[in-house]
C-alpha cells in the first residue's frame, strides 16, 4: 500500500503527473488505506485553497475521513511512507496556506462524524464535539437545544473547533474568560504517529497542552470538550467614539480589569479613519443603517484616525428594560468618550454573535469574500502600543486598509502558559488585526501591494524593539519560528519530536521540513 501512495508522491510536478493517465485512483487508495470515509480527486478538491487566497499548493489527495479511526490511518500510512504529510482542514480560514500539503494528504476535517454531547461533570456542564464542527453549529444547537453556549468566542463562527483551538480563538470575551483554548478540559487528539489519545490537564497533559495553540504541530484534534455557561437571551451592543488613543486605551483597561458583574460581557475596539470613506471612515461606525454618524460631533483637535470602543452586554429577557438602561448607563458614565457619538442596538445573543455571517453576505454579494485577503494578527505589549498607534495606525495605515483594523486589550493572566501559544510580556497586551477586505485587482489594490504594507509594520515593530507577537503566525523559514517562540522554542521543538517525530502533520505553518 505505501508503494502504492509513494507512486504518486515520487517524480516530477503534480501538474504534469495529473495529465497522465497516472491519476490518483481514489478508490484503490481508499481501499488500500481501509478508510471509512472517502477521498477527492484533488482536482475538484478545496485543498489547494484558502480564505487568504495568496497561495495555492496541490496536494496527493482530499480525504474525507469519518472519524478518529480513519484520522489514525492515515496518519500511520503517512509514517511509513517515506515523505508524505498529512495537513488536517478545518474550514480553510487560514490566510497563508496553513492547512495545505504539497504532494501531501489533506484530511477534510468537516466531513468528521457528527459528535455532540452535553454532559454534567461535578455540576458544570460541558459539550463534546468534533473537532471539524463549526462554531456556529455548536452555538446553534447549544443554545437551542440546551439553553446553555460556550463562553468564550471569536467574532466570526464559520471557523471549525479544531482550527481555533490550535491558534487560541479571542474575541471581546477573552478579557473575561481568556481564549478559547482556556475554556476546553479535554482532548481527543492523533499524534503524529498515528496514536489516539485523551487528554486533558491531567492526563497525557504536555500532549493536551501541546496542541492548544500548537498550529496543529503535535497531533490532529479529533474531539474538544468545551466549557458551557447559562446563555442569555438578548444584548445590548454599543459602539462609541473617542478622539484620543490615550482616552481610548484608558477606558478600554479600566473595562477590562473591572470584576465579573462590574462591567460589560465583551470588550473590543477599532480604529478607523476620520473621513466620510465607506469602507474605512465615518459610515463603519454605525450599528445599523438608520443611525447616521455626525462628523460635526468630532473634537476639532482629532488627527487622521479616530476610535471606536464596542461593548456589549448579556440581559435575560425578563429584566425590564429600563434595568438595562440604568445598567449600561452606569458603566459608559464612568468612560470618557465624545458626547452624542454613541451607537446602541438590542438583539438576540444569537444574532450578536453571528453578526460576522451578516457581515460576510454583504461582502459576497460585493465580490469581496472571494478575492485575497492579505490579513495581519498581532499582539502587542501595552508598553509598546501607543508607539505603535504613532507609527502604524497615525502613519503607515492613516488611510485604512478597507475593512476593519481592531485593537483591544486582553489579560495575560486568562492564558495557560503551559499552552503552545506565546505572548508579548506584561499582564495588558493589545490585539491588533488589519483585516483587510478589498475588490480584487486591478479594481481594488493588488495583493503585494497590501503584503508589502504588512512586511513594513512587522518591520517597524522588529526594528524598534517593540514587545510583540504574530497571532495566527507565519514565517517562511525557521529562524522567524524561532524568534517568534522565543525562550519557549525549545518546548516546542521537543513537543514536536515526542508527538510527531517524522515531521508529518501541518506542513503548511512551514516550522518543520518532513524527515524523509
Ligand atoms: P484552517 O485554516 O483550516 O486550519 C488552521 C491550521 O490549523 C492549519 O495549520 C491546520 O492544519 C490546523 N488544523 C485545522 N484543524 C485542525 C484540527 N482539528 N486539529 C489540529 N490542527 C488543525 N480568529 C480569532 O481568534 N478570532 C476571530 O475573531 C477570528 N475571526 C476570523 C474571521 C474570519 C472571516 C476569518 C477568515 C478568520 C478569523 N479568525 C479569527 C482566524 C481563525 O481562528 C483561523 O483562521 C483558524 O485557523 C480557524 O480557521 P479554520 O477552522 O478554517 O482552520
């Protein structure tokens, strides 16, 4: 059988073998492999492609596991193989290739059986899932059926669990709860040798602490157990202005360092331009499209960005509205925002945390989701961040970048330092994420363009000595891994000789070459 996998991984360029009649014969290698589920002529697969849009790398084949067993199969085949790889898909949301092989097998983690279970361990609930479902699935069926949801979130849900696990999933609720990576007790993971295991704080703990935040280096999640909450009923979502960086960053801390019960249920922010530009000025401010944003309400001392505070917060149905206003009223009379550039809306809890999807339907009918998205995650130190507000957002980004650029701090004390994740110093550190969303060239900038602006701030931030961390990170050789983990790159190498010693899994973050 690996005789069989290595004919088509030998000899020259996929593109030329595809021409042949030597095509990957999908059912043979099915067989061969004793799979469950299925594989994809690699041809019409999704593998070679992602939400960045920047690279397209071929692989040997698409396969559609069923489950854990299957995850396990091929990973074994690939170990006696004498250079395949084996990259698991989550939903592609990665911007640089992360989930590609070359020449390698790609597992299409959605296709995994449908595994949901609420279950009750010493009076707190949990939900098991696999680790290709959808977060927005998981919210669904959560709320609906249970009344309960996870408590720790990112912005948008079409992202599968796996896939955010293994970066750390943040979103306006991270002050409070930490990442999604600190809100999961227990794994079901298959290393790199093609071995299952569970595990958790306490059992098997390096692999469980390994492979949150481990970019998918140490083994594939094939199951998550996620902590759950009560989920509330409604939200009140409130976006408001501020002039100065200072003032901003001021009350966004003093947000987020407030007890539990002392301030809003999430806390983001962004930074946009003061201008009536529709993508990146005035009108991305508003809630919904009957609120109108009055420029004149801005101080005449503000520069060329303005920013925005967003906060939310939960509310059962059964507490009276004007309850809600004194609530939301006592918390924004505390921040010191522009008077009268203040934006409400009251939705389903639901609807608040889809609000991305509405977001991306707009962008697809816009011919925007589909074109390159040259996106750039950071964190940095709050030491460092109104340097960088002076060097990036006031300078090198002073016009936007076409879609939102959001900062907001989080609390390093939320974070498992045993995890894979590193972070800047200092309890405070900013997120940054210039998420760009342009038409596609020559309507819109081209891509090199926009990647040649991100090179510029990583290397202002290098060349100034500034605290900071690539989130979602990528780096095209290993001395950039290595500088990026740090004083934790020798946790992690050994991480990754223990758990997948052939270098198989996760080609595509490009940290380790497959051992042939
Ligand atoms: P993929 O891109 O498919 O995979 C990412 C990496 O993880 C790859 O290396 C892959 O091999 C590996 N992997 C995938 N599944 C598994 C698994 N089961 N086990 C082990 N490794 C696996 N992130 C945030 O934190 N907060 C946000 O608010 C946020 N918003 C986003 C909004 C949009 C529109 C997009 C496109 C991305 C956003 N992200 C956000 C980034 C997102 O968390 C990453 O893209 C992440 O990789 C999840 O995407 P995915 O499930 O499609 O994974």
């Amino acid at each position: 059988m690996i005789a069989y996998l290595e004919r088509f991984v030998h000899g020259n360029d996929v593109e030329s073998r595809q021409n042949d009649d030597d095509v990957v014969d999908c059912t043979s290698l099915c067989d061969a492999l004793n799979l469950q589920g299925s594989i994809d002529s690699v041809a019409t697969g999704l593998a070679d492609k992602d939400f960045g849009g920047l690279r397209s790398i071929k692989p040997l084949a698409l396969i559609r596991p069923a489950g854990t067993d299957d995850v396990a199969r091929v990973v074994k085949a690939a170990a006696r193989s004498s250079n395949l790889t084996v990259a698991a898909r989550g939903n592609g949301h990665s911007i640089n290739g992360q989930a590609m092989a070359d020449r390698g097998l790609v597992l299409d983690m959605r296709s995994m059986e449908d595994v949901f279970d609420v279950v009750v361990v010493n009076g707190t609930a949990y939900v098991d899932v696999s680790g290709g479902a959808l977060w927005e699935d998981v919210l669904k069926r959560c709320v609906s059926g249970f009344c309960l949801a996870p408590r720790s979130w990112t912005d948008y849900l079409s992202l599968t669990v796996g896939g955010t696990l293994s970066n750390a999933g943040v979103s306006g609720q991270a002050f409070r709860y930490g990442p999604q990576t600190s809100n999961v007790t227990e794994l079901e993971v298959v290393t790199g040798k093609g071995e299952i295991f569970v595990c958790s704080e306490t059992e098997n703990s390096e692999l469980f602490f390994g492979a949150l935040g481990g970019l998918g280096q140490f083994g594939i999640i094939t199951r998550a157990r996620i902590l759950l909450q009560p989920a509330p009923d409604m939200v009140r979502w409130i976006r408001v202005v501020y002039s100065e960086f200072e003032e901003f960053t001021r009350d966004a801390e003093f947000l987020v360092t407030q007890q539990d019960g002392d301030s809003f249920d999430y806390v983001e922010g962004f930074v946009f331009v003061n201008g009536d530009d529709p993508a990146n000025g005035w009108p991305s401010v508003p809630l919904d499209s009957n609120h109108g944003f009055d420029p004149t309400r801005i101080p005449k001392t503000a520069g060329s960005v303005l920013y925005c505070l967003e906060v939310a917060l939960h509310y059962r149905n059964t507490v009276h509205p004007s309850t809600v206003d004194m609530v939301v009223d006592g918390l924004l009379g505390r921040l010191g925002f522009v008077e009268n550039l203040k934006f409400e809306l009251d939705l389903s809890y639901m609807e608040f945390l889809l609000r991305v999807k509405r977001a991306e339907e707009h962008a697809r009918a816009h011919g925007l989701w589909d074109a390159p998205h040259p996106w750039l995650n950071l964190f940095v130190s709050k030491s460092d961040i109104e340097e960088f507000d002076r060097a990036v957002f006031k300078n090198i980004l002073k016009g936007g970048v076409g879609g939102p650029m959001l900062i907001y701090p989080l609390l390093r004390s939320m974070w498992d330092t045993r995890t894979s994740v590193v972070l800047p110093e200092g309890e405070i550190f900013y997120i940054v994420a210039l998420l760009r969303s342009n038409l596609p060239y020559p309507k819109g900038p081209s891509p090199e363009k926009l990647v040649a602006q991100n090179h510029e701030v990583i290397q202002y931030c290098i060349k100034h000595g500034l605290d900071f961390k690539l989130y979602l990170p990528h780096y095209e050789i290993q001395e950039g891994w290595k500088r990026h983990f740090g004083n934790q790159w020798t946790r992690f190498e050994e991480r990754k000789e223990n758990f997948d010693p052939l270098y198989i899994l996760a080609p595509g973050q490009k940290i380790f070459s497959r051992i042939h």
